[in-house]
C-alpha cells in the first residue's frame, strides 16, 4: 500500500527510525522498507516530519500473529510441550474449541491434546484425548537442553523447568550425581552437562530409552548410566555412592528414604520432593529423612523451598538437606 514515508540512507535508518519513534510518528501499521540501500519509515503524520525527506512509496501492512484468544473471545489456559499443546479444560466442547482456535491461530502447534486423567500408577503417565494432530511423540528443549519423549509413554511436565534449573545449579564438576526416578533424563542430562558423573535410575523402559536418546542428542552419553528398574534393586551396587540424589516421586518418595541412605556418600545432599498441606509443608519430610538417616548421618536442612501450588491448600514442596556422615 502506498504510504507517506520518511527516505534515508540505510546508514542512517537506526537514528532516524529513533528519532521517529520519540516525535511519535512511526506508523506502526506498516512495515519498514529496505531497497537498495534506501531505507523507507512509514510515517503517521508526513507534515509533522520536521528535516527530513518524504515521499510516497509501497510498504506492507504490519500483521499481527492472531492468538488463540483472538478468535475465542477470552484467554485459554495452555502450555507448550515441544511441538504439542497442552491444553487445561474439564469441559470437553470448550477444549475442542480451544483446539480450533489453537489450529487457526499463528501458535505453532503439530499435536494438540487435553489431559484426560490425573497422572497415575508407579510410572506417573497420564491419560490424554488427543484433539487435534496424532503424534504424541515430540522434542522439548529447556534451558539449552533438548529432551525427545512421547507424552502417551512417559511422564514429563514443563512446568518443573524452573525448579529442575534451581537443582542443577547447585551441581558441582566431578561429583557423583543419582537421580532414583529420572524420567527423560530432565534432571540427568543437565547435571551430566554440569559435568558430573550420573546414574540415573527409572522403572518405565520407555522413559530410559528416551533417557538414553537423549543423553546421546545432548552429548553427554559417556557420563550418564542408565539403568530400566525399581531403584530399591539397584541399590546394592551402588552403596555409598551418592554425593547428590534427586528424589522426585512426589507422593512415594518417604518410601524409598531406606534406599536413599544406602546410596548415600558420607557427605551428601539429597533433594527431596514432596506433596503436603500448606498447615505443614516441610516437617514431615523432615521427620522421615532424620527417622531414615538419623544417627549414621548429621541431617542439616539446606533450603525448604515452594515449587508450585498443586492443589487447593496443597503444595509440592522440595527439601535440600545434607547428609554428613556422624
Ligand atoms: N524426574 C523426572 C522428571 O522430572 O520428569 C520424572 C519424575 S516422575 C514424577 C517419577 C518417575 O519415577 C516416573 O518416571 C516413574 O516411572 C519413576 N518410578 C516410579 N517408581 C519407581 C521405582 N520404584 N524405581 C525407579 N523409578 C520409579
């Protein structure tokens, strides 16, 4: 479309569009243009343009991405997991809608799914209607780090990424890192990264073959062993191993404390994920932590930290403690 534009060189398109922009003149209905080695500023007001060439001259009109909540009239409630969309409804035909207006909007989107059960059984992996697209299999990157998995075969929540990051940090170059419920690796690989020796652990074969995929696409295979199995059976071959054990079976992880001093190193820090009530968030992981390791170990807790709300009045909380041996 024609419209009225500020002409200068190329060379001097950044001070003049900033100079544009201060008077308040960049029309930003339209785009800038490159020709050559002429820059075009769409302008809003061509008589208001003060030392400055203007001219008419053919620019594109500026399209706005269109959102989901563009086209439904209110906002979703949605996440991204890789190419696949998770979306949060109880009601079927408002999901449905939503995975419409997901589909013609500009989000990228290959598969778009709604959770169809609460996560369950001992491999945590939850039930999906599939709304839109069919393949479930996906690859999700996090902090620099990239994670194949399919969601219909093993359990993975983006939402934790923060939280894995806070983790991960606290790694140190040459320790001995076990991870007793790994998942993909989202734990695993990062502390491999941070160039620690991992053993990581998980009774879902799928979720270790992903591991091990995933080890390999981030490059740090020869520091990660993965084992497919209940960790209580693998205990033994790895006793006082631990400088770091990563414990996130929120809900179950009490039971497997035993375990978890078995593997233990004399100086050890474990991070313990539990699921409690806001009345009491941290003390009865605490409790059980000393009952199992108390008195071998001196029991100090480092941080008692909030990851997110997860049900009403309900919190899934971490624990950082360190275990030295007494
Ligand atoms: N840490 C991973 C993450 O952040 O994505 C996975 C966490 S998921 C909540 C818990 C994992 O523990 C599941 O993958 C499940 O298969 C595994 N699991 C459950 N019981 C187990 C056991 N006895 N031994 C080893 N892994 C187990």
């Amino acid at each position: 479309m024609e419209v009225p534009c500020v002409r200068v060189p190329v060379s001097e398109g950044e001070t003049t569009r900033q100079r544009l922009a201060d008077a308040d003149l960049v029309d930003p209905d339209f785009d800038i243009v490159v020709e050559d080695d002429t820059l075009y500023v769409p302008v809003t007001d061509p008589d208001a343009v003060d030392g400055f060439d203007v001219v008419t001259h053919d620019a594109p009109e500026r399209r706005t991405p269109t959102t989901p909540a563009d086209l439904l009239g209110f906002e979703p409630t949605y996440e991204r997991l890789g190419d696949i969309v998770i979306v949060d409804e109880d009601d079927p035909e408002r999901a449905r809608d939503i995975a419409d207006a997901i589909l013609e909007s500009d989000v990228r989107a290959k598969t778009v799914v709604n959770r169809a059960s609460k996560v369950k059984g001992e491999t945590r992996v939850r039930d999906w209607d599939v709304l839109a697209g069919s393949e479930t299999e996906t690859v999700h990157r996090e902090y620099g780090h990239e994670f194949s998995l399919d969601i219909t075969q093993v359990y993975f929540s983006p939402r934790l990424a923060t939280e894995r990051h806070r983790v991960v940090e606290q790694v140190e170059a040459g320790e001995h890192a076990f991870d007793m419920f790994a998942g993909v690796g989202p734990y695993a690989i990062p502390m491999a990264d941070a160039s620690a020796n991992v053993v990581a652990t998980d009774i879902n074969e799928a979720a270790i073959d992903y591991l091990r995929e995933n080890a390999r696409r981030n490059g740090v295979s020869d520091r990660v062993t993965a084992h497919a199995g209940d960790v209580r059976e693998l205990a033994a071959d790895y006793e006082g191993w631990a400088n770091r054990l990563v414990m996130n079976l929120p809900h179950s992880a009490g039971e497997f404390l035993d375990t978890a001093v078995r593997l233990a190193a004399d100086d050890c820090t474990i991070h313990y994920y539990d699921i409690q009530h806001e009345s009491e968030k941290y003390s009865p992981g605490e409790r059980a932590i000393r009952d199992a390791a108390e008195p071998d170990y001196d029991v100090t807790v480092g941080t008692r930290h909030t990851v997110r709300s997860y049900a009403p009045h309900e919190y899934n909380v971490c624990l950082d403690v360190h275990l030295t041996r007494a």
